[in-house]
C-alpha cells in the first residue's frame, strides 16, 4: 500500500502496488470509523492482500489482511521518511496496471530492510541504484558515456541526461556537470554489482554518502521530472534521532 | 459537471458552490438545492446568515487554537481546568469528541492538521509553533498525544515527543487498542500488538 487519500466522510482512495499487476488504484468504504475491519491494514506502508471487487469507475476493496507492518519501521521516524520517500519513488515512476514484479520485490525488500537495524541511508541509496535500473535507467558507470572509454581512476563527472559517467577528457571543462569522486565510483558500481547481502556491510563515511545521495537524487529527478514531497520531510526529521532542535526546524521550508 | 441549459443561471451556480463542499457529489449538490429552492425565503436567508456569521465572528483561540467566537475560548477561559495538562489533537472536531466523555479536566492544543510528508505538509503548517511557546512557562507537566492513531498521526506524535522532550515536560500518547464493538478476529496485527501491550489486570 503506497498512499490514502481521503474520499468524503470515511473512505479512502487506496494506491496499492502489487507484484502481477503493478499500480492498482481502489477505494476503502469506511475504512476512517473504529470498527471498520479493514482500517488498520490499509495504512500506507503496510504488506498486504486485498481482495478487490471490479467498481464502476474504481475497484472496490472488500477484504484486507496485514502481511507485514513493519512494525519497527513505524516506531522510527527516519524509517518512516524513508519507507514514504521509496512509496513515493514508486507512485510517480509506474504507471496503473503496469505490471515490474522485480520492482516490487524491491520495495518490499526495501520496506523489511528499513524494519531492520542497518543504516536508512544506505538500503535508500541500494534502493535508488536498484530503481533505476529497474525502470530501463541504469546508470552507465562502468565505462565513460560519451566515448566508452575506460574510465581513469581520478575525479570523474556524473550526467543525469548523459545516463552516468564522463571521463575528464569528455567532460566540457565550463560546464556544471556534478564532480563524482573515485570513492563515490566505486561505492555506486560496487552497490549496482553486488547483492543486499554484501552492499550492506559496506561503510560508508557521512561526506561520501553524501555525495553519492546528491548525485542519484539528481538523477532520478531529471527522469521523473518532478520534486519529491517527502524529501522535505526526510530532511526534517534527519537520520536516527539526530538533528532537530526547536528554532531551527520551525523555519518554513522554501515556501511551501 | 453538466447543468442542462434549462437550469436557470443562479440554481447551476448554487449547485456548483454545493459541489464544492467536502463529500458533495453532483447528486446531493442538486437535491440541496432543489430543497432550497422549495424552502421558504426565510430558511435560505437563516443558512446563508449562520455561514456568513460562522466566517466572520468565529476566530482562533489565541491560546488553544480551538475555534471560538471569544477570545480565549471557553475551555481556556474555565478556573476548573488543569492547566498542567494539554492534549494536543489533530482538528477541533477531535475537542468535541473528547469532551463527551466528561472524562479529561485539562486543556488542549489544536493542531489544525497533521505533518503529512507525502503531501509536503510540514510543521511549519499546523499550530507547533504556539504548542511550544505555551511549554515554556513551566506550568505544563504533561502533554498528551491524541493525534489520530495513522501514520500520518503516528509520525506528528514522534516528532512533537522529540521536541518537546528535551524541555523536561512528560509526554503520553493516547492508548491504542481494540475499538468497543469491534472484533478481535478482524482486528489488524498492529491493533492487537498494541491492545496487548496495554493490557490490564480486572
Ligand atoms: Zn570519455
Ligand atoms: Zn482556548
């Protein structure tokens, strides 16, 4: 279940993304009431199965039961942000109907792994990488963009419309194309390489993730075309437990 | 929506304003109208003053935030209230509700909303700002969490427990349980986890 949106008095609009038949739109009666019994497992971010009834202009849900809820996930408000953000990676890259069943075992790789006790950073960081090449963008980092070169072991560049990375010798030297360090190289091929299993013992130092996060933000945002709402609130509430006092976080976010 | 050019202009436009409305579909936008129309010029003109007095004499309580049509509100205003206590809930819809039990003396805190990231709705939209400007006095022990028991609800409540839990002030959170007339072999896995946790001896 990605997102509710409220309908009327007590319903709720359901996005469900489902492993045969991928984004699945479907309302919820009642569902806003104590006693409904589907209430509790239709929340956003829960592992379900619904039974669908075919509506005249939306499925109607008529049985739902919890797989998973993810419970420590839910008690975490980084894991929150960040079980919403992949949510909502997913809503606005699939289309209804559309069926990528590798992509969603990965979000629901991604959801346990958040349920779990690694960093948050780093199954979102495996869970971009993953995204992408799951939606036909896999980004080119084994060889140079433009003239397929081998890439040399220095401070490269990274393009979001190029699909990867450029060799210095490519690289325009006025333009803004984004630096990518040899370490963020090699921590994005070894995350495109290697399994879960292997890519979560990684360590990865603050500065590095931070890099790395930048440069695959900006490359999901050239292909999906949008902003991400719940970034804003991933960068409110920081990683674990950190960041956050008072003053600072009452300032109004760009405007919004 | 499609008025038929039969309708005169001021029904289609009465009907649109209805349509406009929380849970009004098409449907009942054109029965409240067609009621109206029937109606007696006095009970649209009752409707239309009782709209136009809500807008204009209904204001924030500048304590609570509840809506009030007197500053401060009624609630805020009464030496019976504890003012050591304040739950803070989502709309004061939620006020009403808690107060049909006659079974809480403290005040309370509106939010106007929850913080609801996947429609960018920080804190910086909902009444944070004056929760924590009314904990600085130190009167307040206790602050009580009766967000709605959701995600969206869930997060709010831990977000406002970290703020608020460096000022050395207790923070509680409603208990969640089993609903009254609910049933057990329906209830989801959260629901029970939580309905055990807070068990009690009888
Ligand atoms: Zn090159
Ligand atoms: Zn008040």
């Amino acid at each position: 279940m990605l997102r509710g949106i409220l309908l009327g008095e007590a319903d709720r609009i359901l996005t469900l993304y489902s492993p045969w038949r991928g984004k699945v739109r479907a309302v919820a009666r009642g569902v806003r009431r104590p006693t409904s019994r589907l209430g509790g497992h239709v929340e956003p971010l829960i592992h379900g199965s619904y039974l669908l009834a075919r509506g005249q202009e939306l499925d109607v849900v008529t049985q739902g039961e919890t797989i998973h809820s993810f419970p420590r996930l839910r008690d975490d408000l980084g894991s929150i942000g960040g079980g919403l953000y992949a949510a909502e990676l997913i809503y606005h890259s699939t289309s209804e109907g559309v069926e990528n069943y590798p992509l969603f075992r990965l979000l629901l790789d991604t959801l346990m792994r958040l349920d779990g006790e690694g960093s948050v950073e780093l199954a979102l960081r495996y869970f971009e990488l993953h995204l992408l090449g799951h939606l036909g963008y896999r980004p080119q980092l084994g060889r140079c963009v433009a003239c397929q070169g081998a890439l040399p072991p220095t401070v490269n560049f990274f393009t979001a419309s190029g699909g990867g990375v450029l060799c210095p010798s490519c690289h325009p030297p006025e333009s803004s194309v984004r630096r990518l360090s040899l370490n963020a190289l090699k921590t994005l091929r070894f995350f495109q390489e290697k399994d879960w299993a292997q890519a979560s013992r990684l360590k990865v130092s603050p500065p590095l993730m931070a890099e790395i996060k930048g440069a695959l933000r900006e490359f999901i945002l050239y292909h999906l075309e949008r902003e991400l709402k719940s970034t804003l609130f991933m960068d409110l509430v920081g990683g674990h437990g950190s960041a956050a006092s008072g003053a600072t976080v009452l300032r109004p976010a760009h405007g919004r | 929506m499609n008025n038929p050019v039969t309708t005169a202009a001021p029904v289609g436009r009465l009907i649109q304003e209805f349509h406009k409305l929380p849970g009004i579909g098409p449907k009942s936008a054109q029965r409240l109208t067609y009621y109206l129309l029937r109606a007696p010029v006095e009970e649209a003109r009752s409707l239309a003053q009782a709209i136009l007095d809500m807008k204009e004499r209904v204001v924030l309580c500048s304590i609570c935030q509840n809506v009030t049509d007197s500053d401060p509100c009624l609630i805020c205003r009464r030496g019976d209230r504890d003012g050591g206590q304040i739950c803070v809930v989502e709309e004061p819809l939620d006020i009403l509700a808690l107060e049909r039990t006659g079974e809480y003396k403290g005040r309370y805190h509106v939010l106007h909303g929850v913080i609801s990231p996947l429609s960018g709705i920080g804190p910086e939209a909902l009444k944070v700002k004056e929760l924590l400007a009314r904990l600085r006095d130190g009167l307040v022990r206790e602050v009580i969490m009766a967000t709605n028991p959701n995600l969206e609800g869930e997060a709010t409540a831990m977000y406002l427990q970290r703020l608020i839990a460096p000022l050395g002030i207790k923070v509680t959170r409603l208990a969640r349980g089993l609903p009254v007339g609910g049933d057990l072999e329906y209830a989801d896995e959260m629901t029970l986890a939580r309905a055990l946790q807070g068990r009690q001896e009888v």
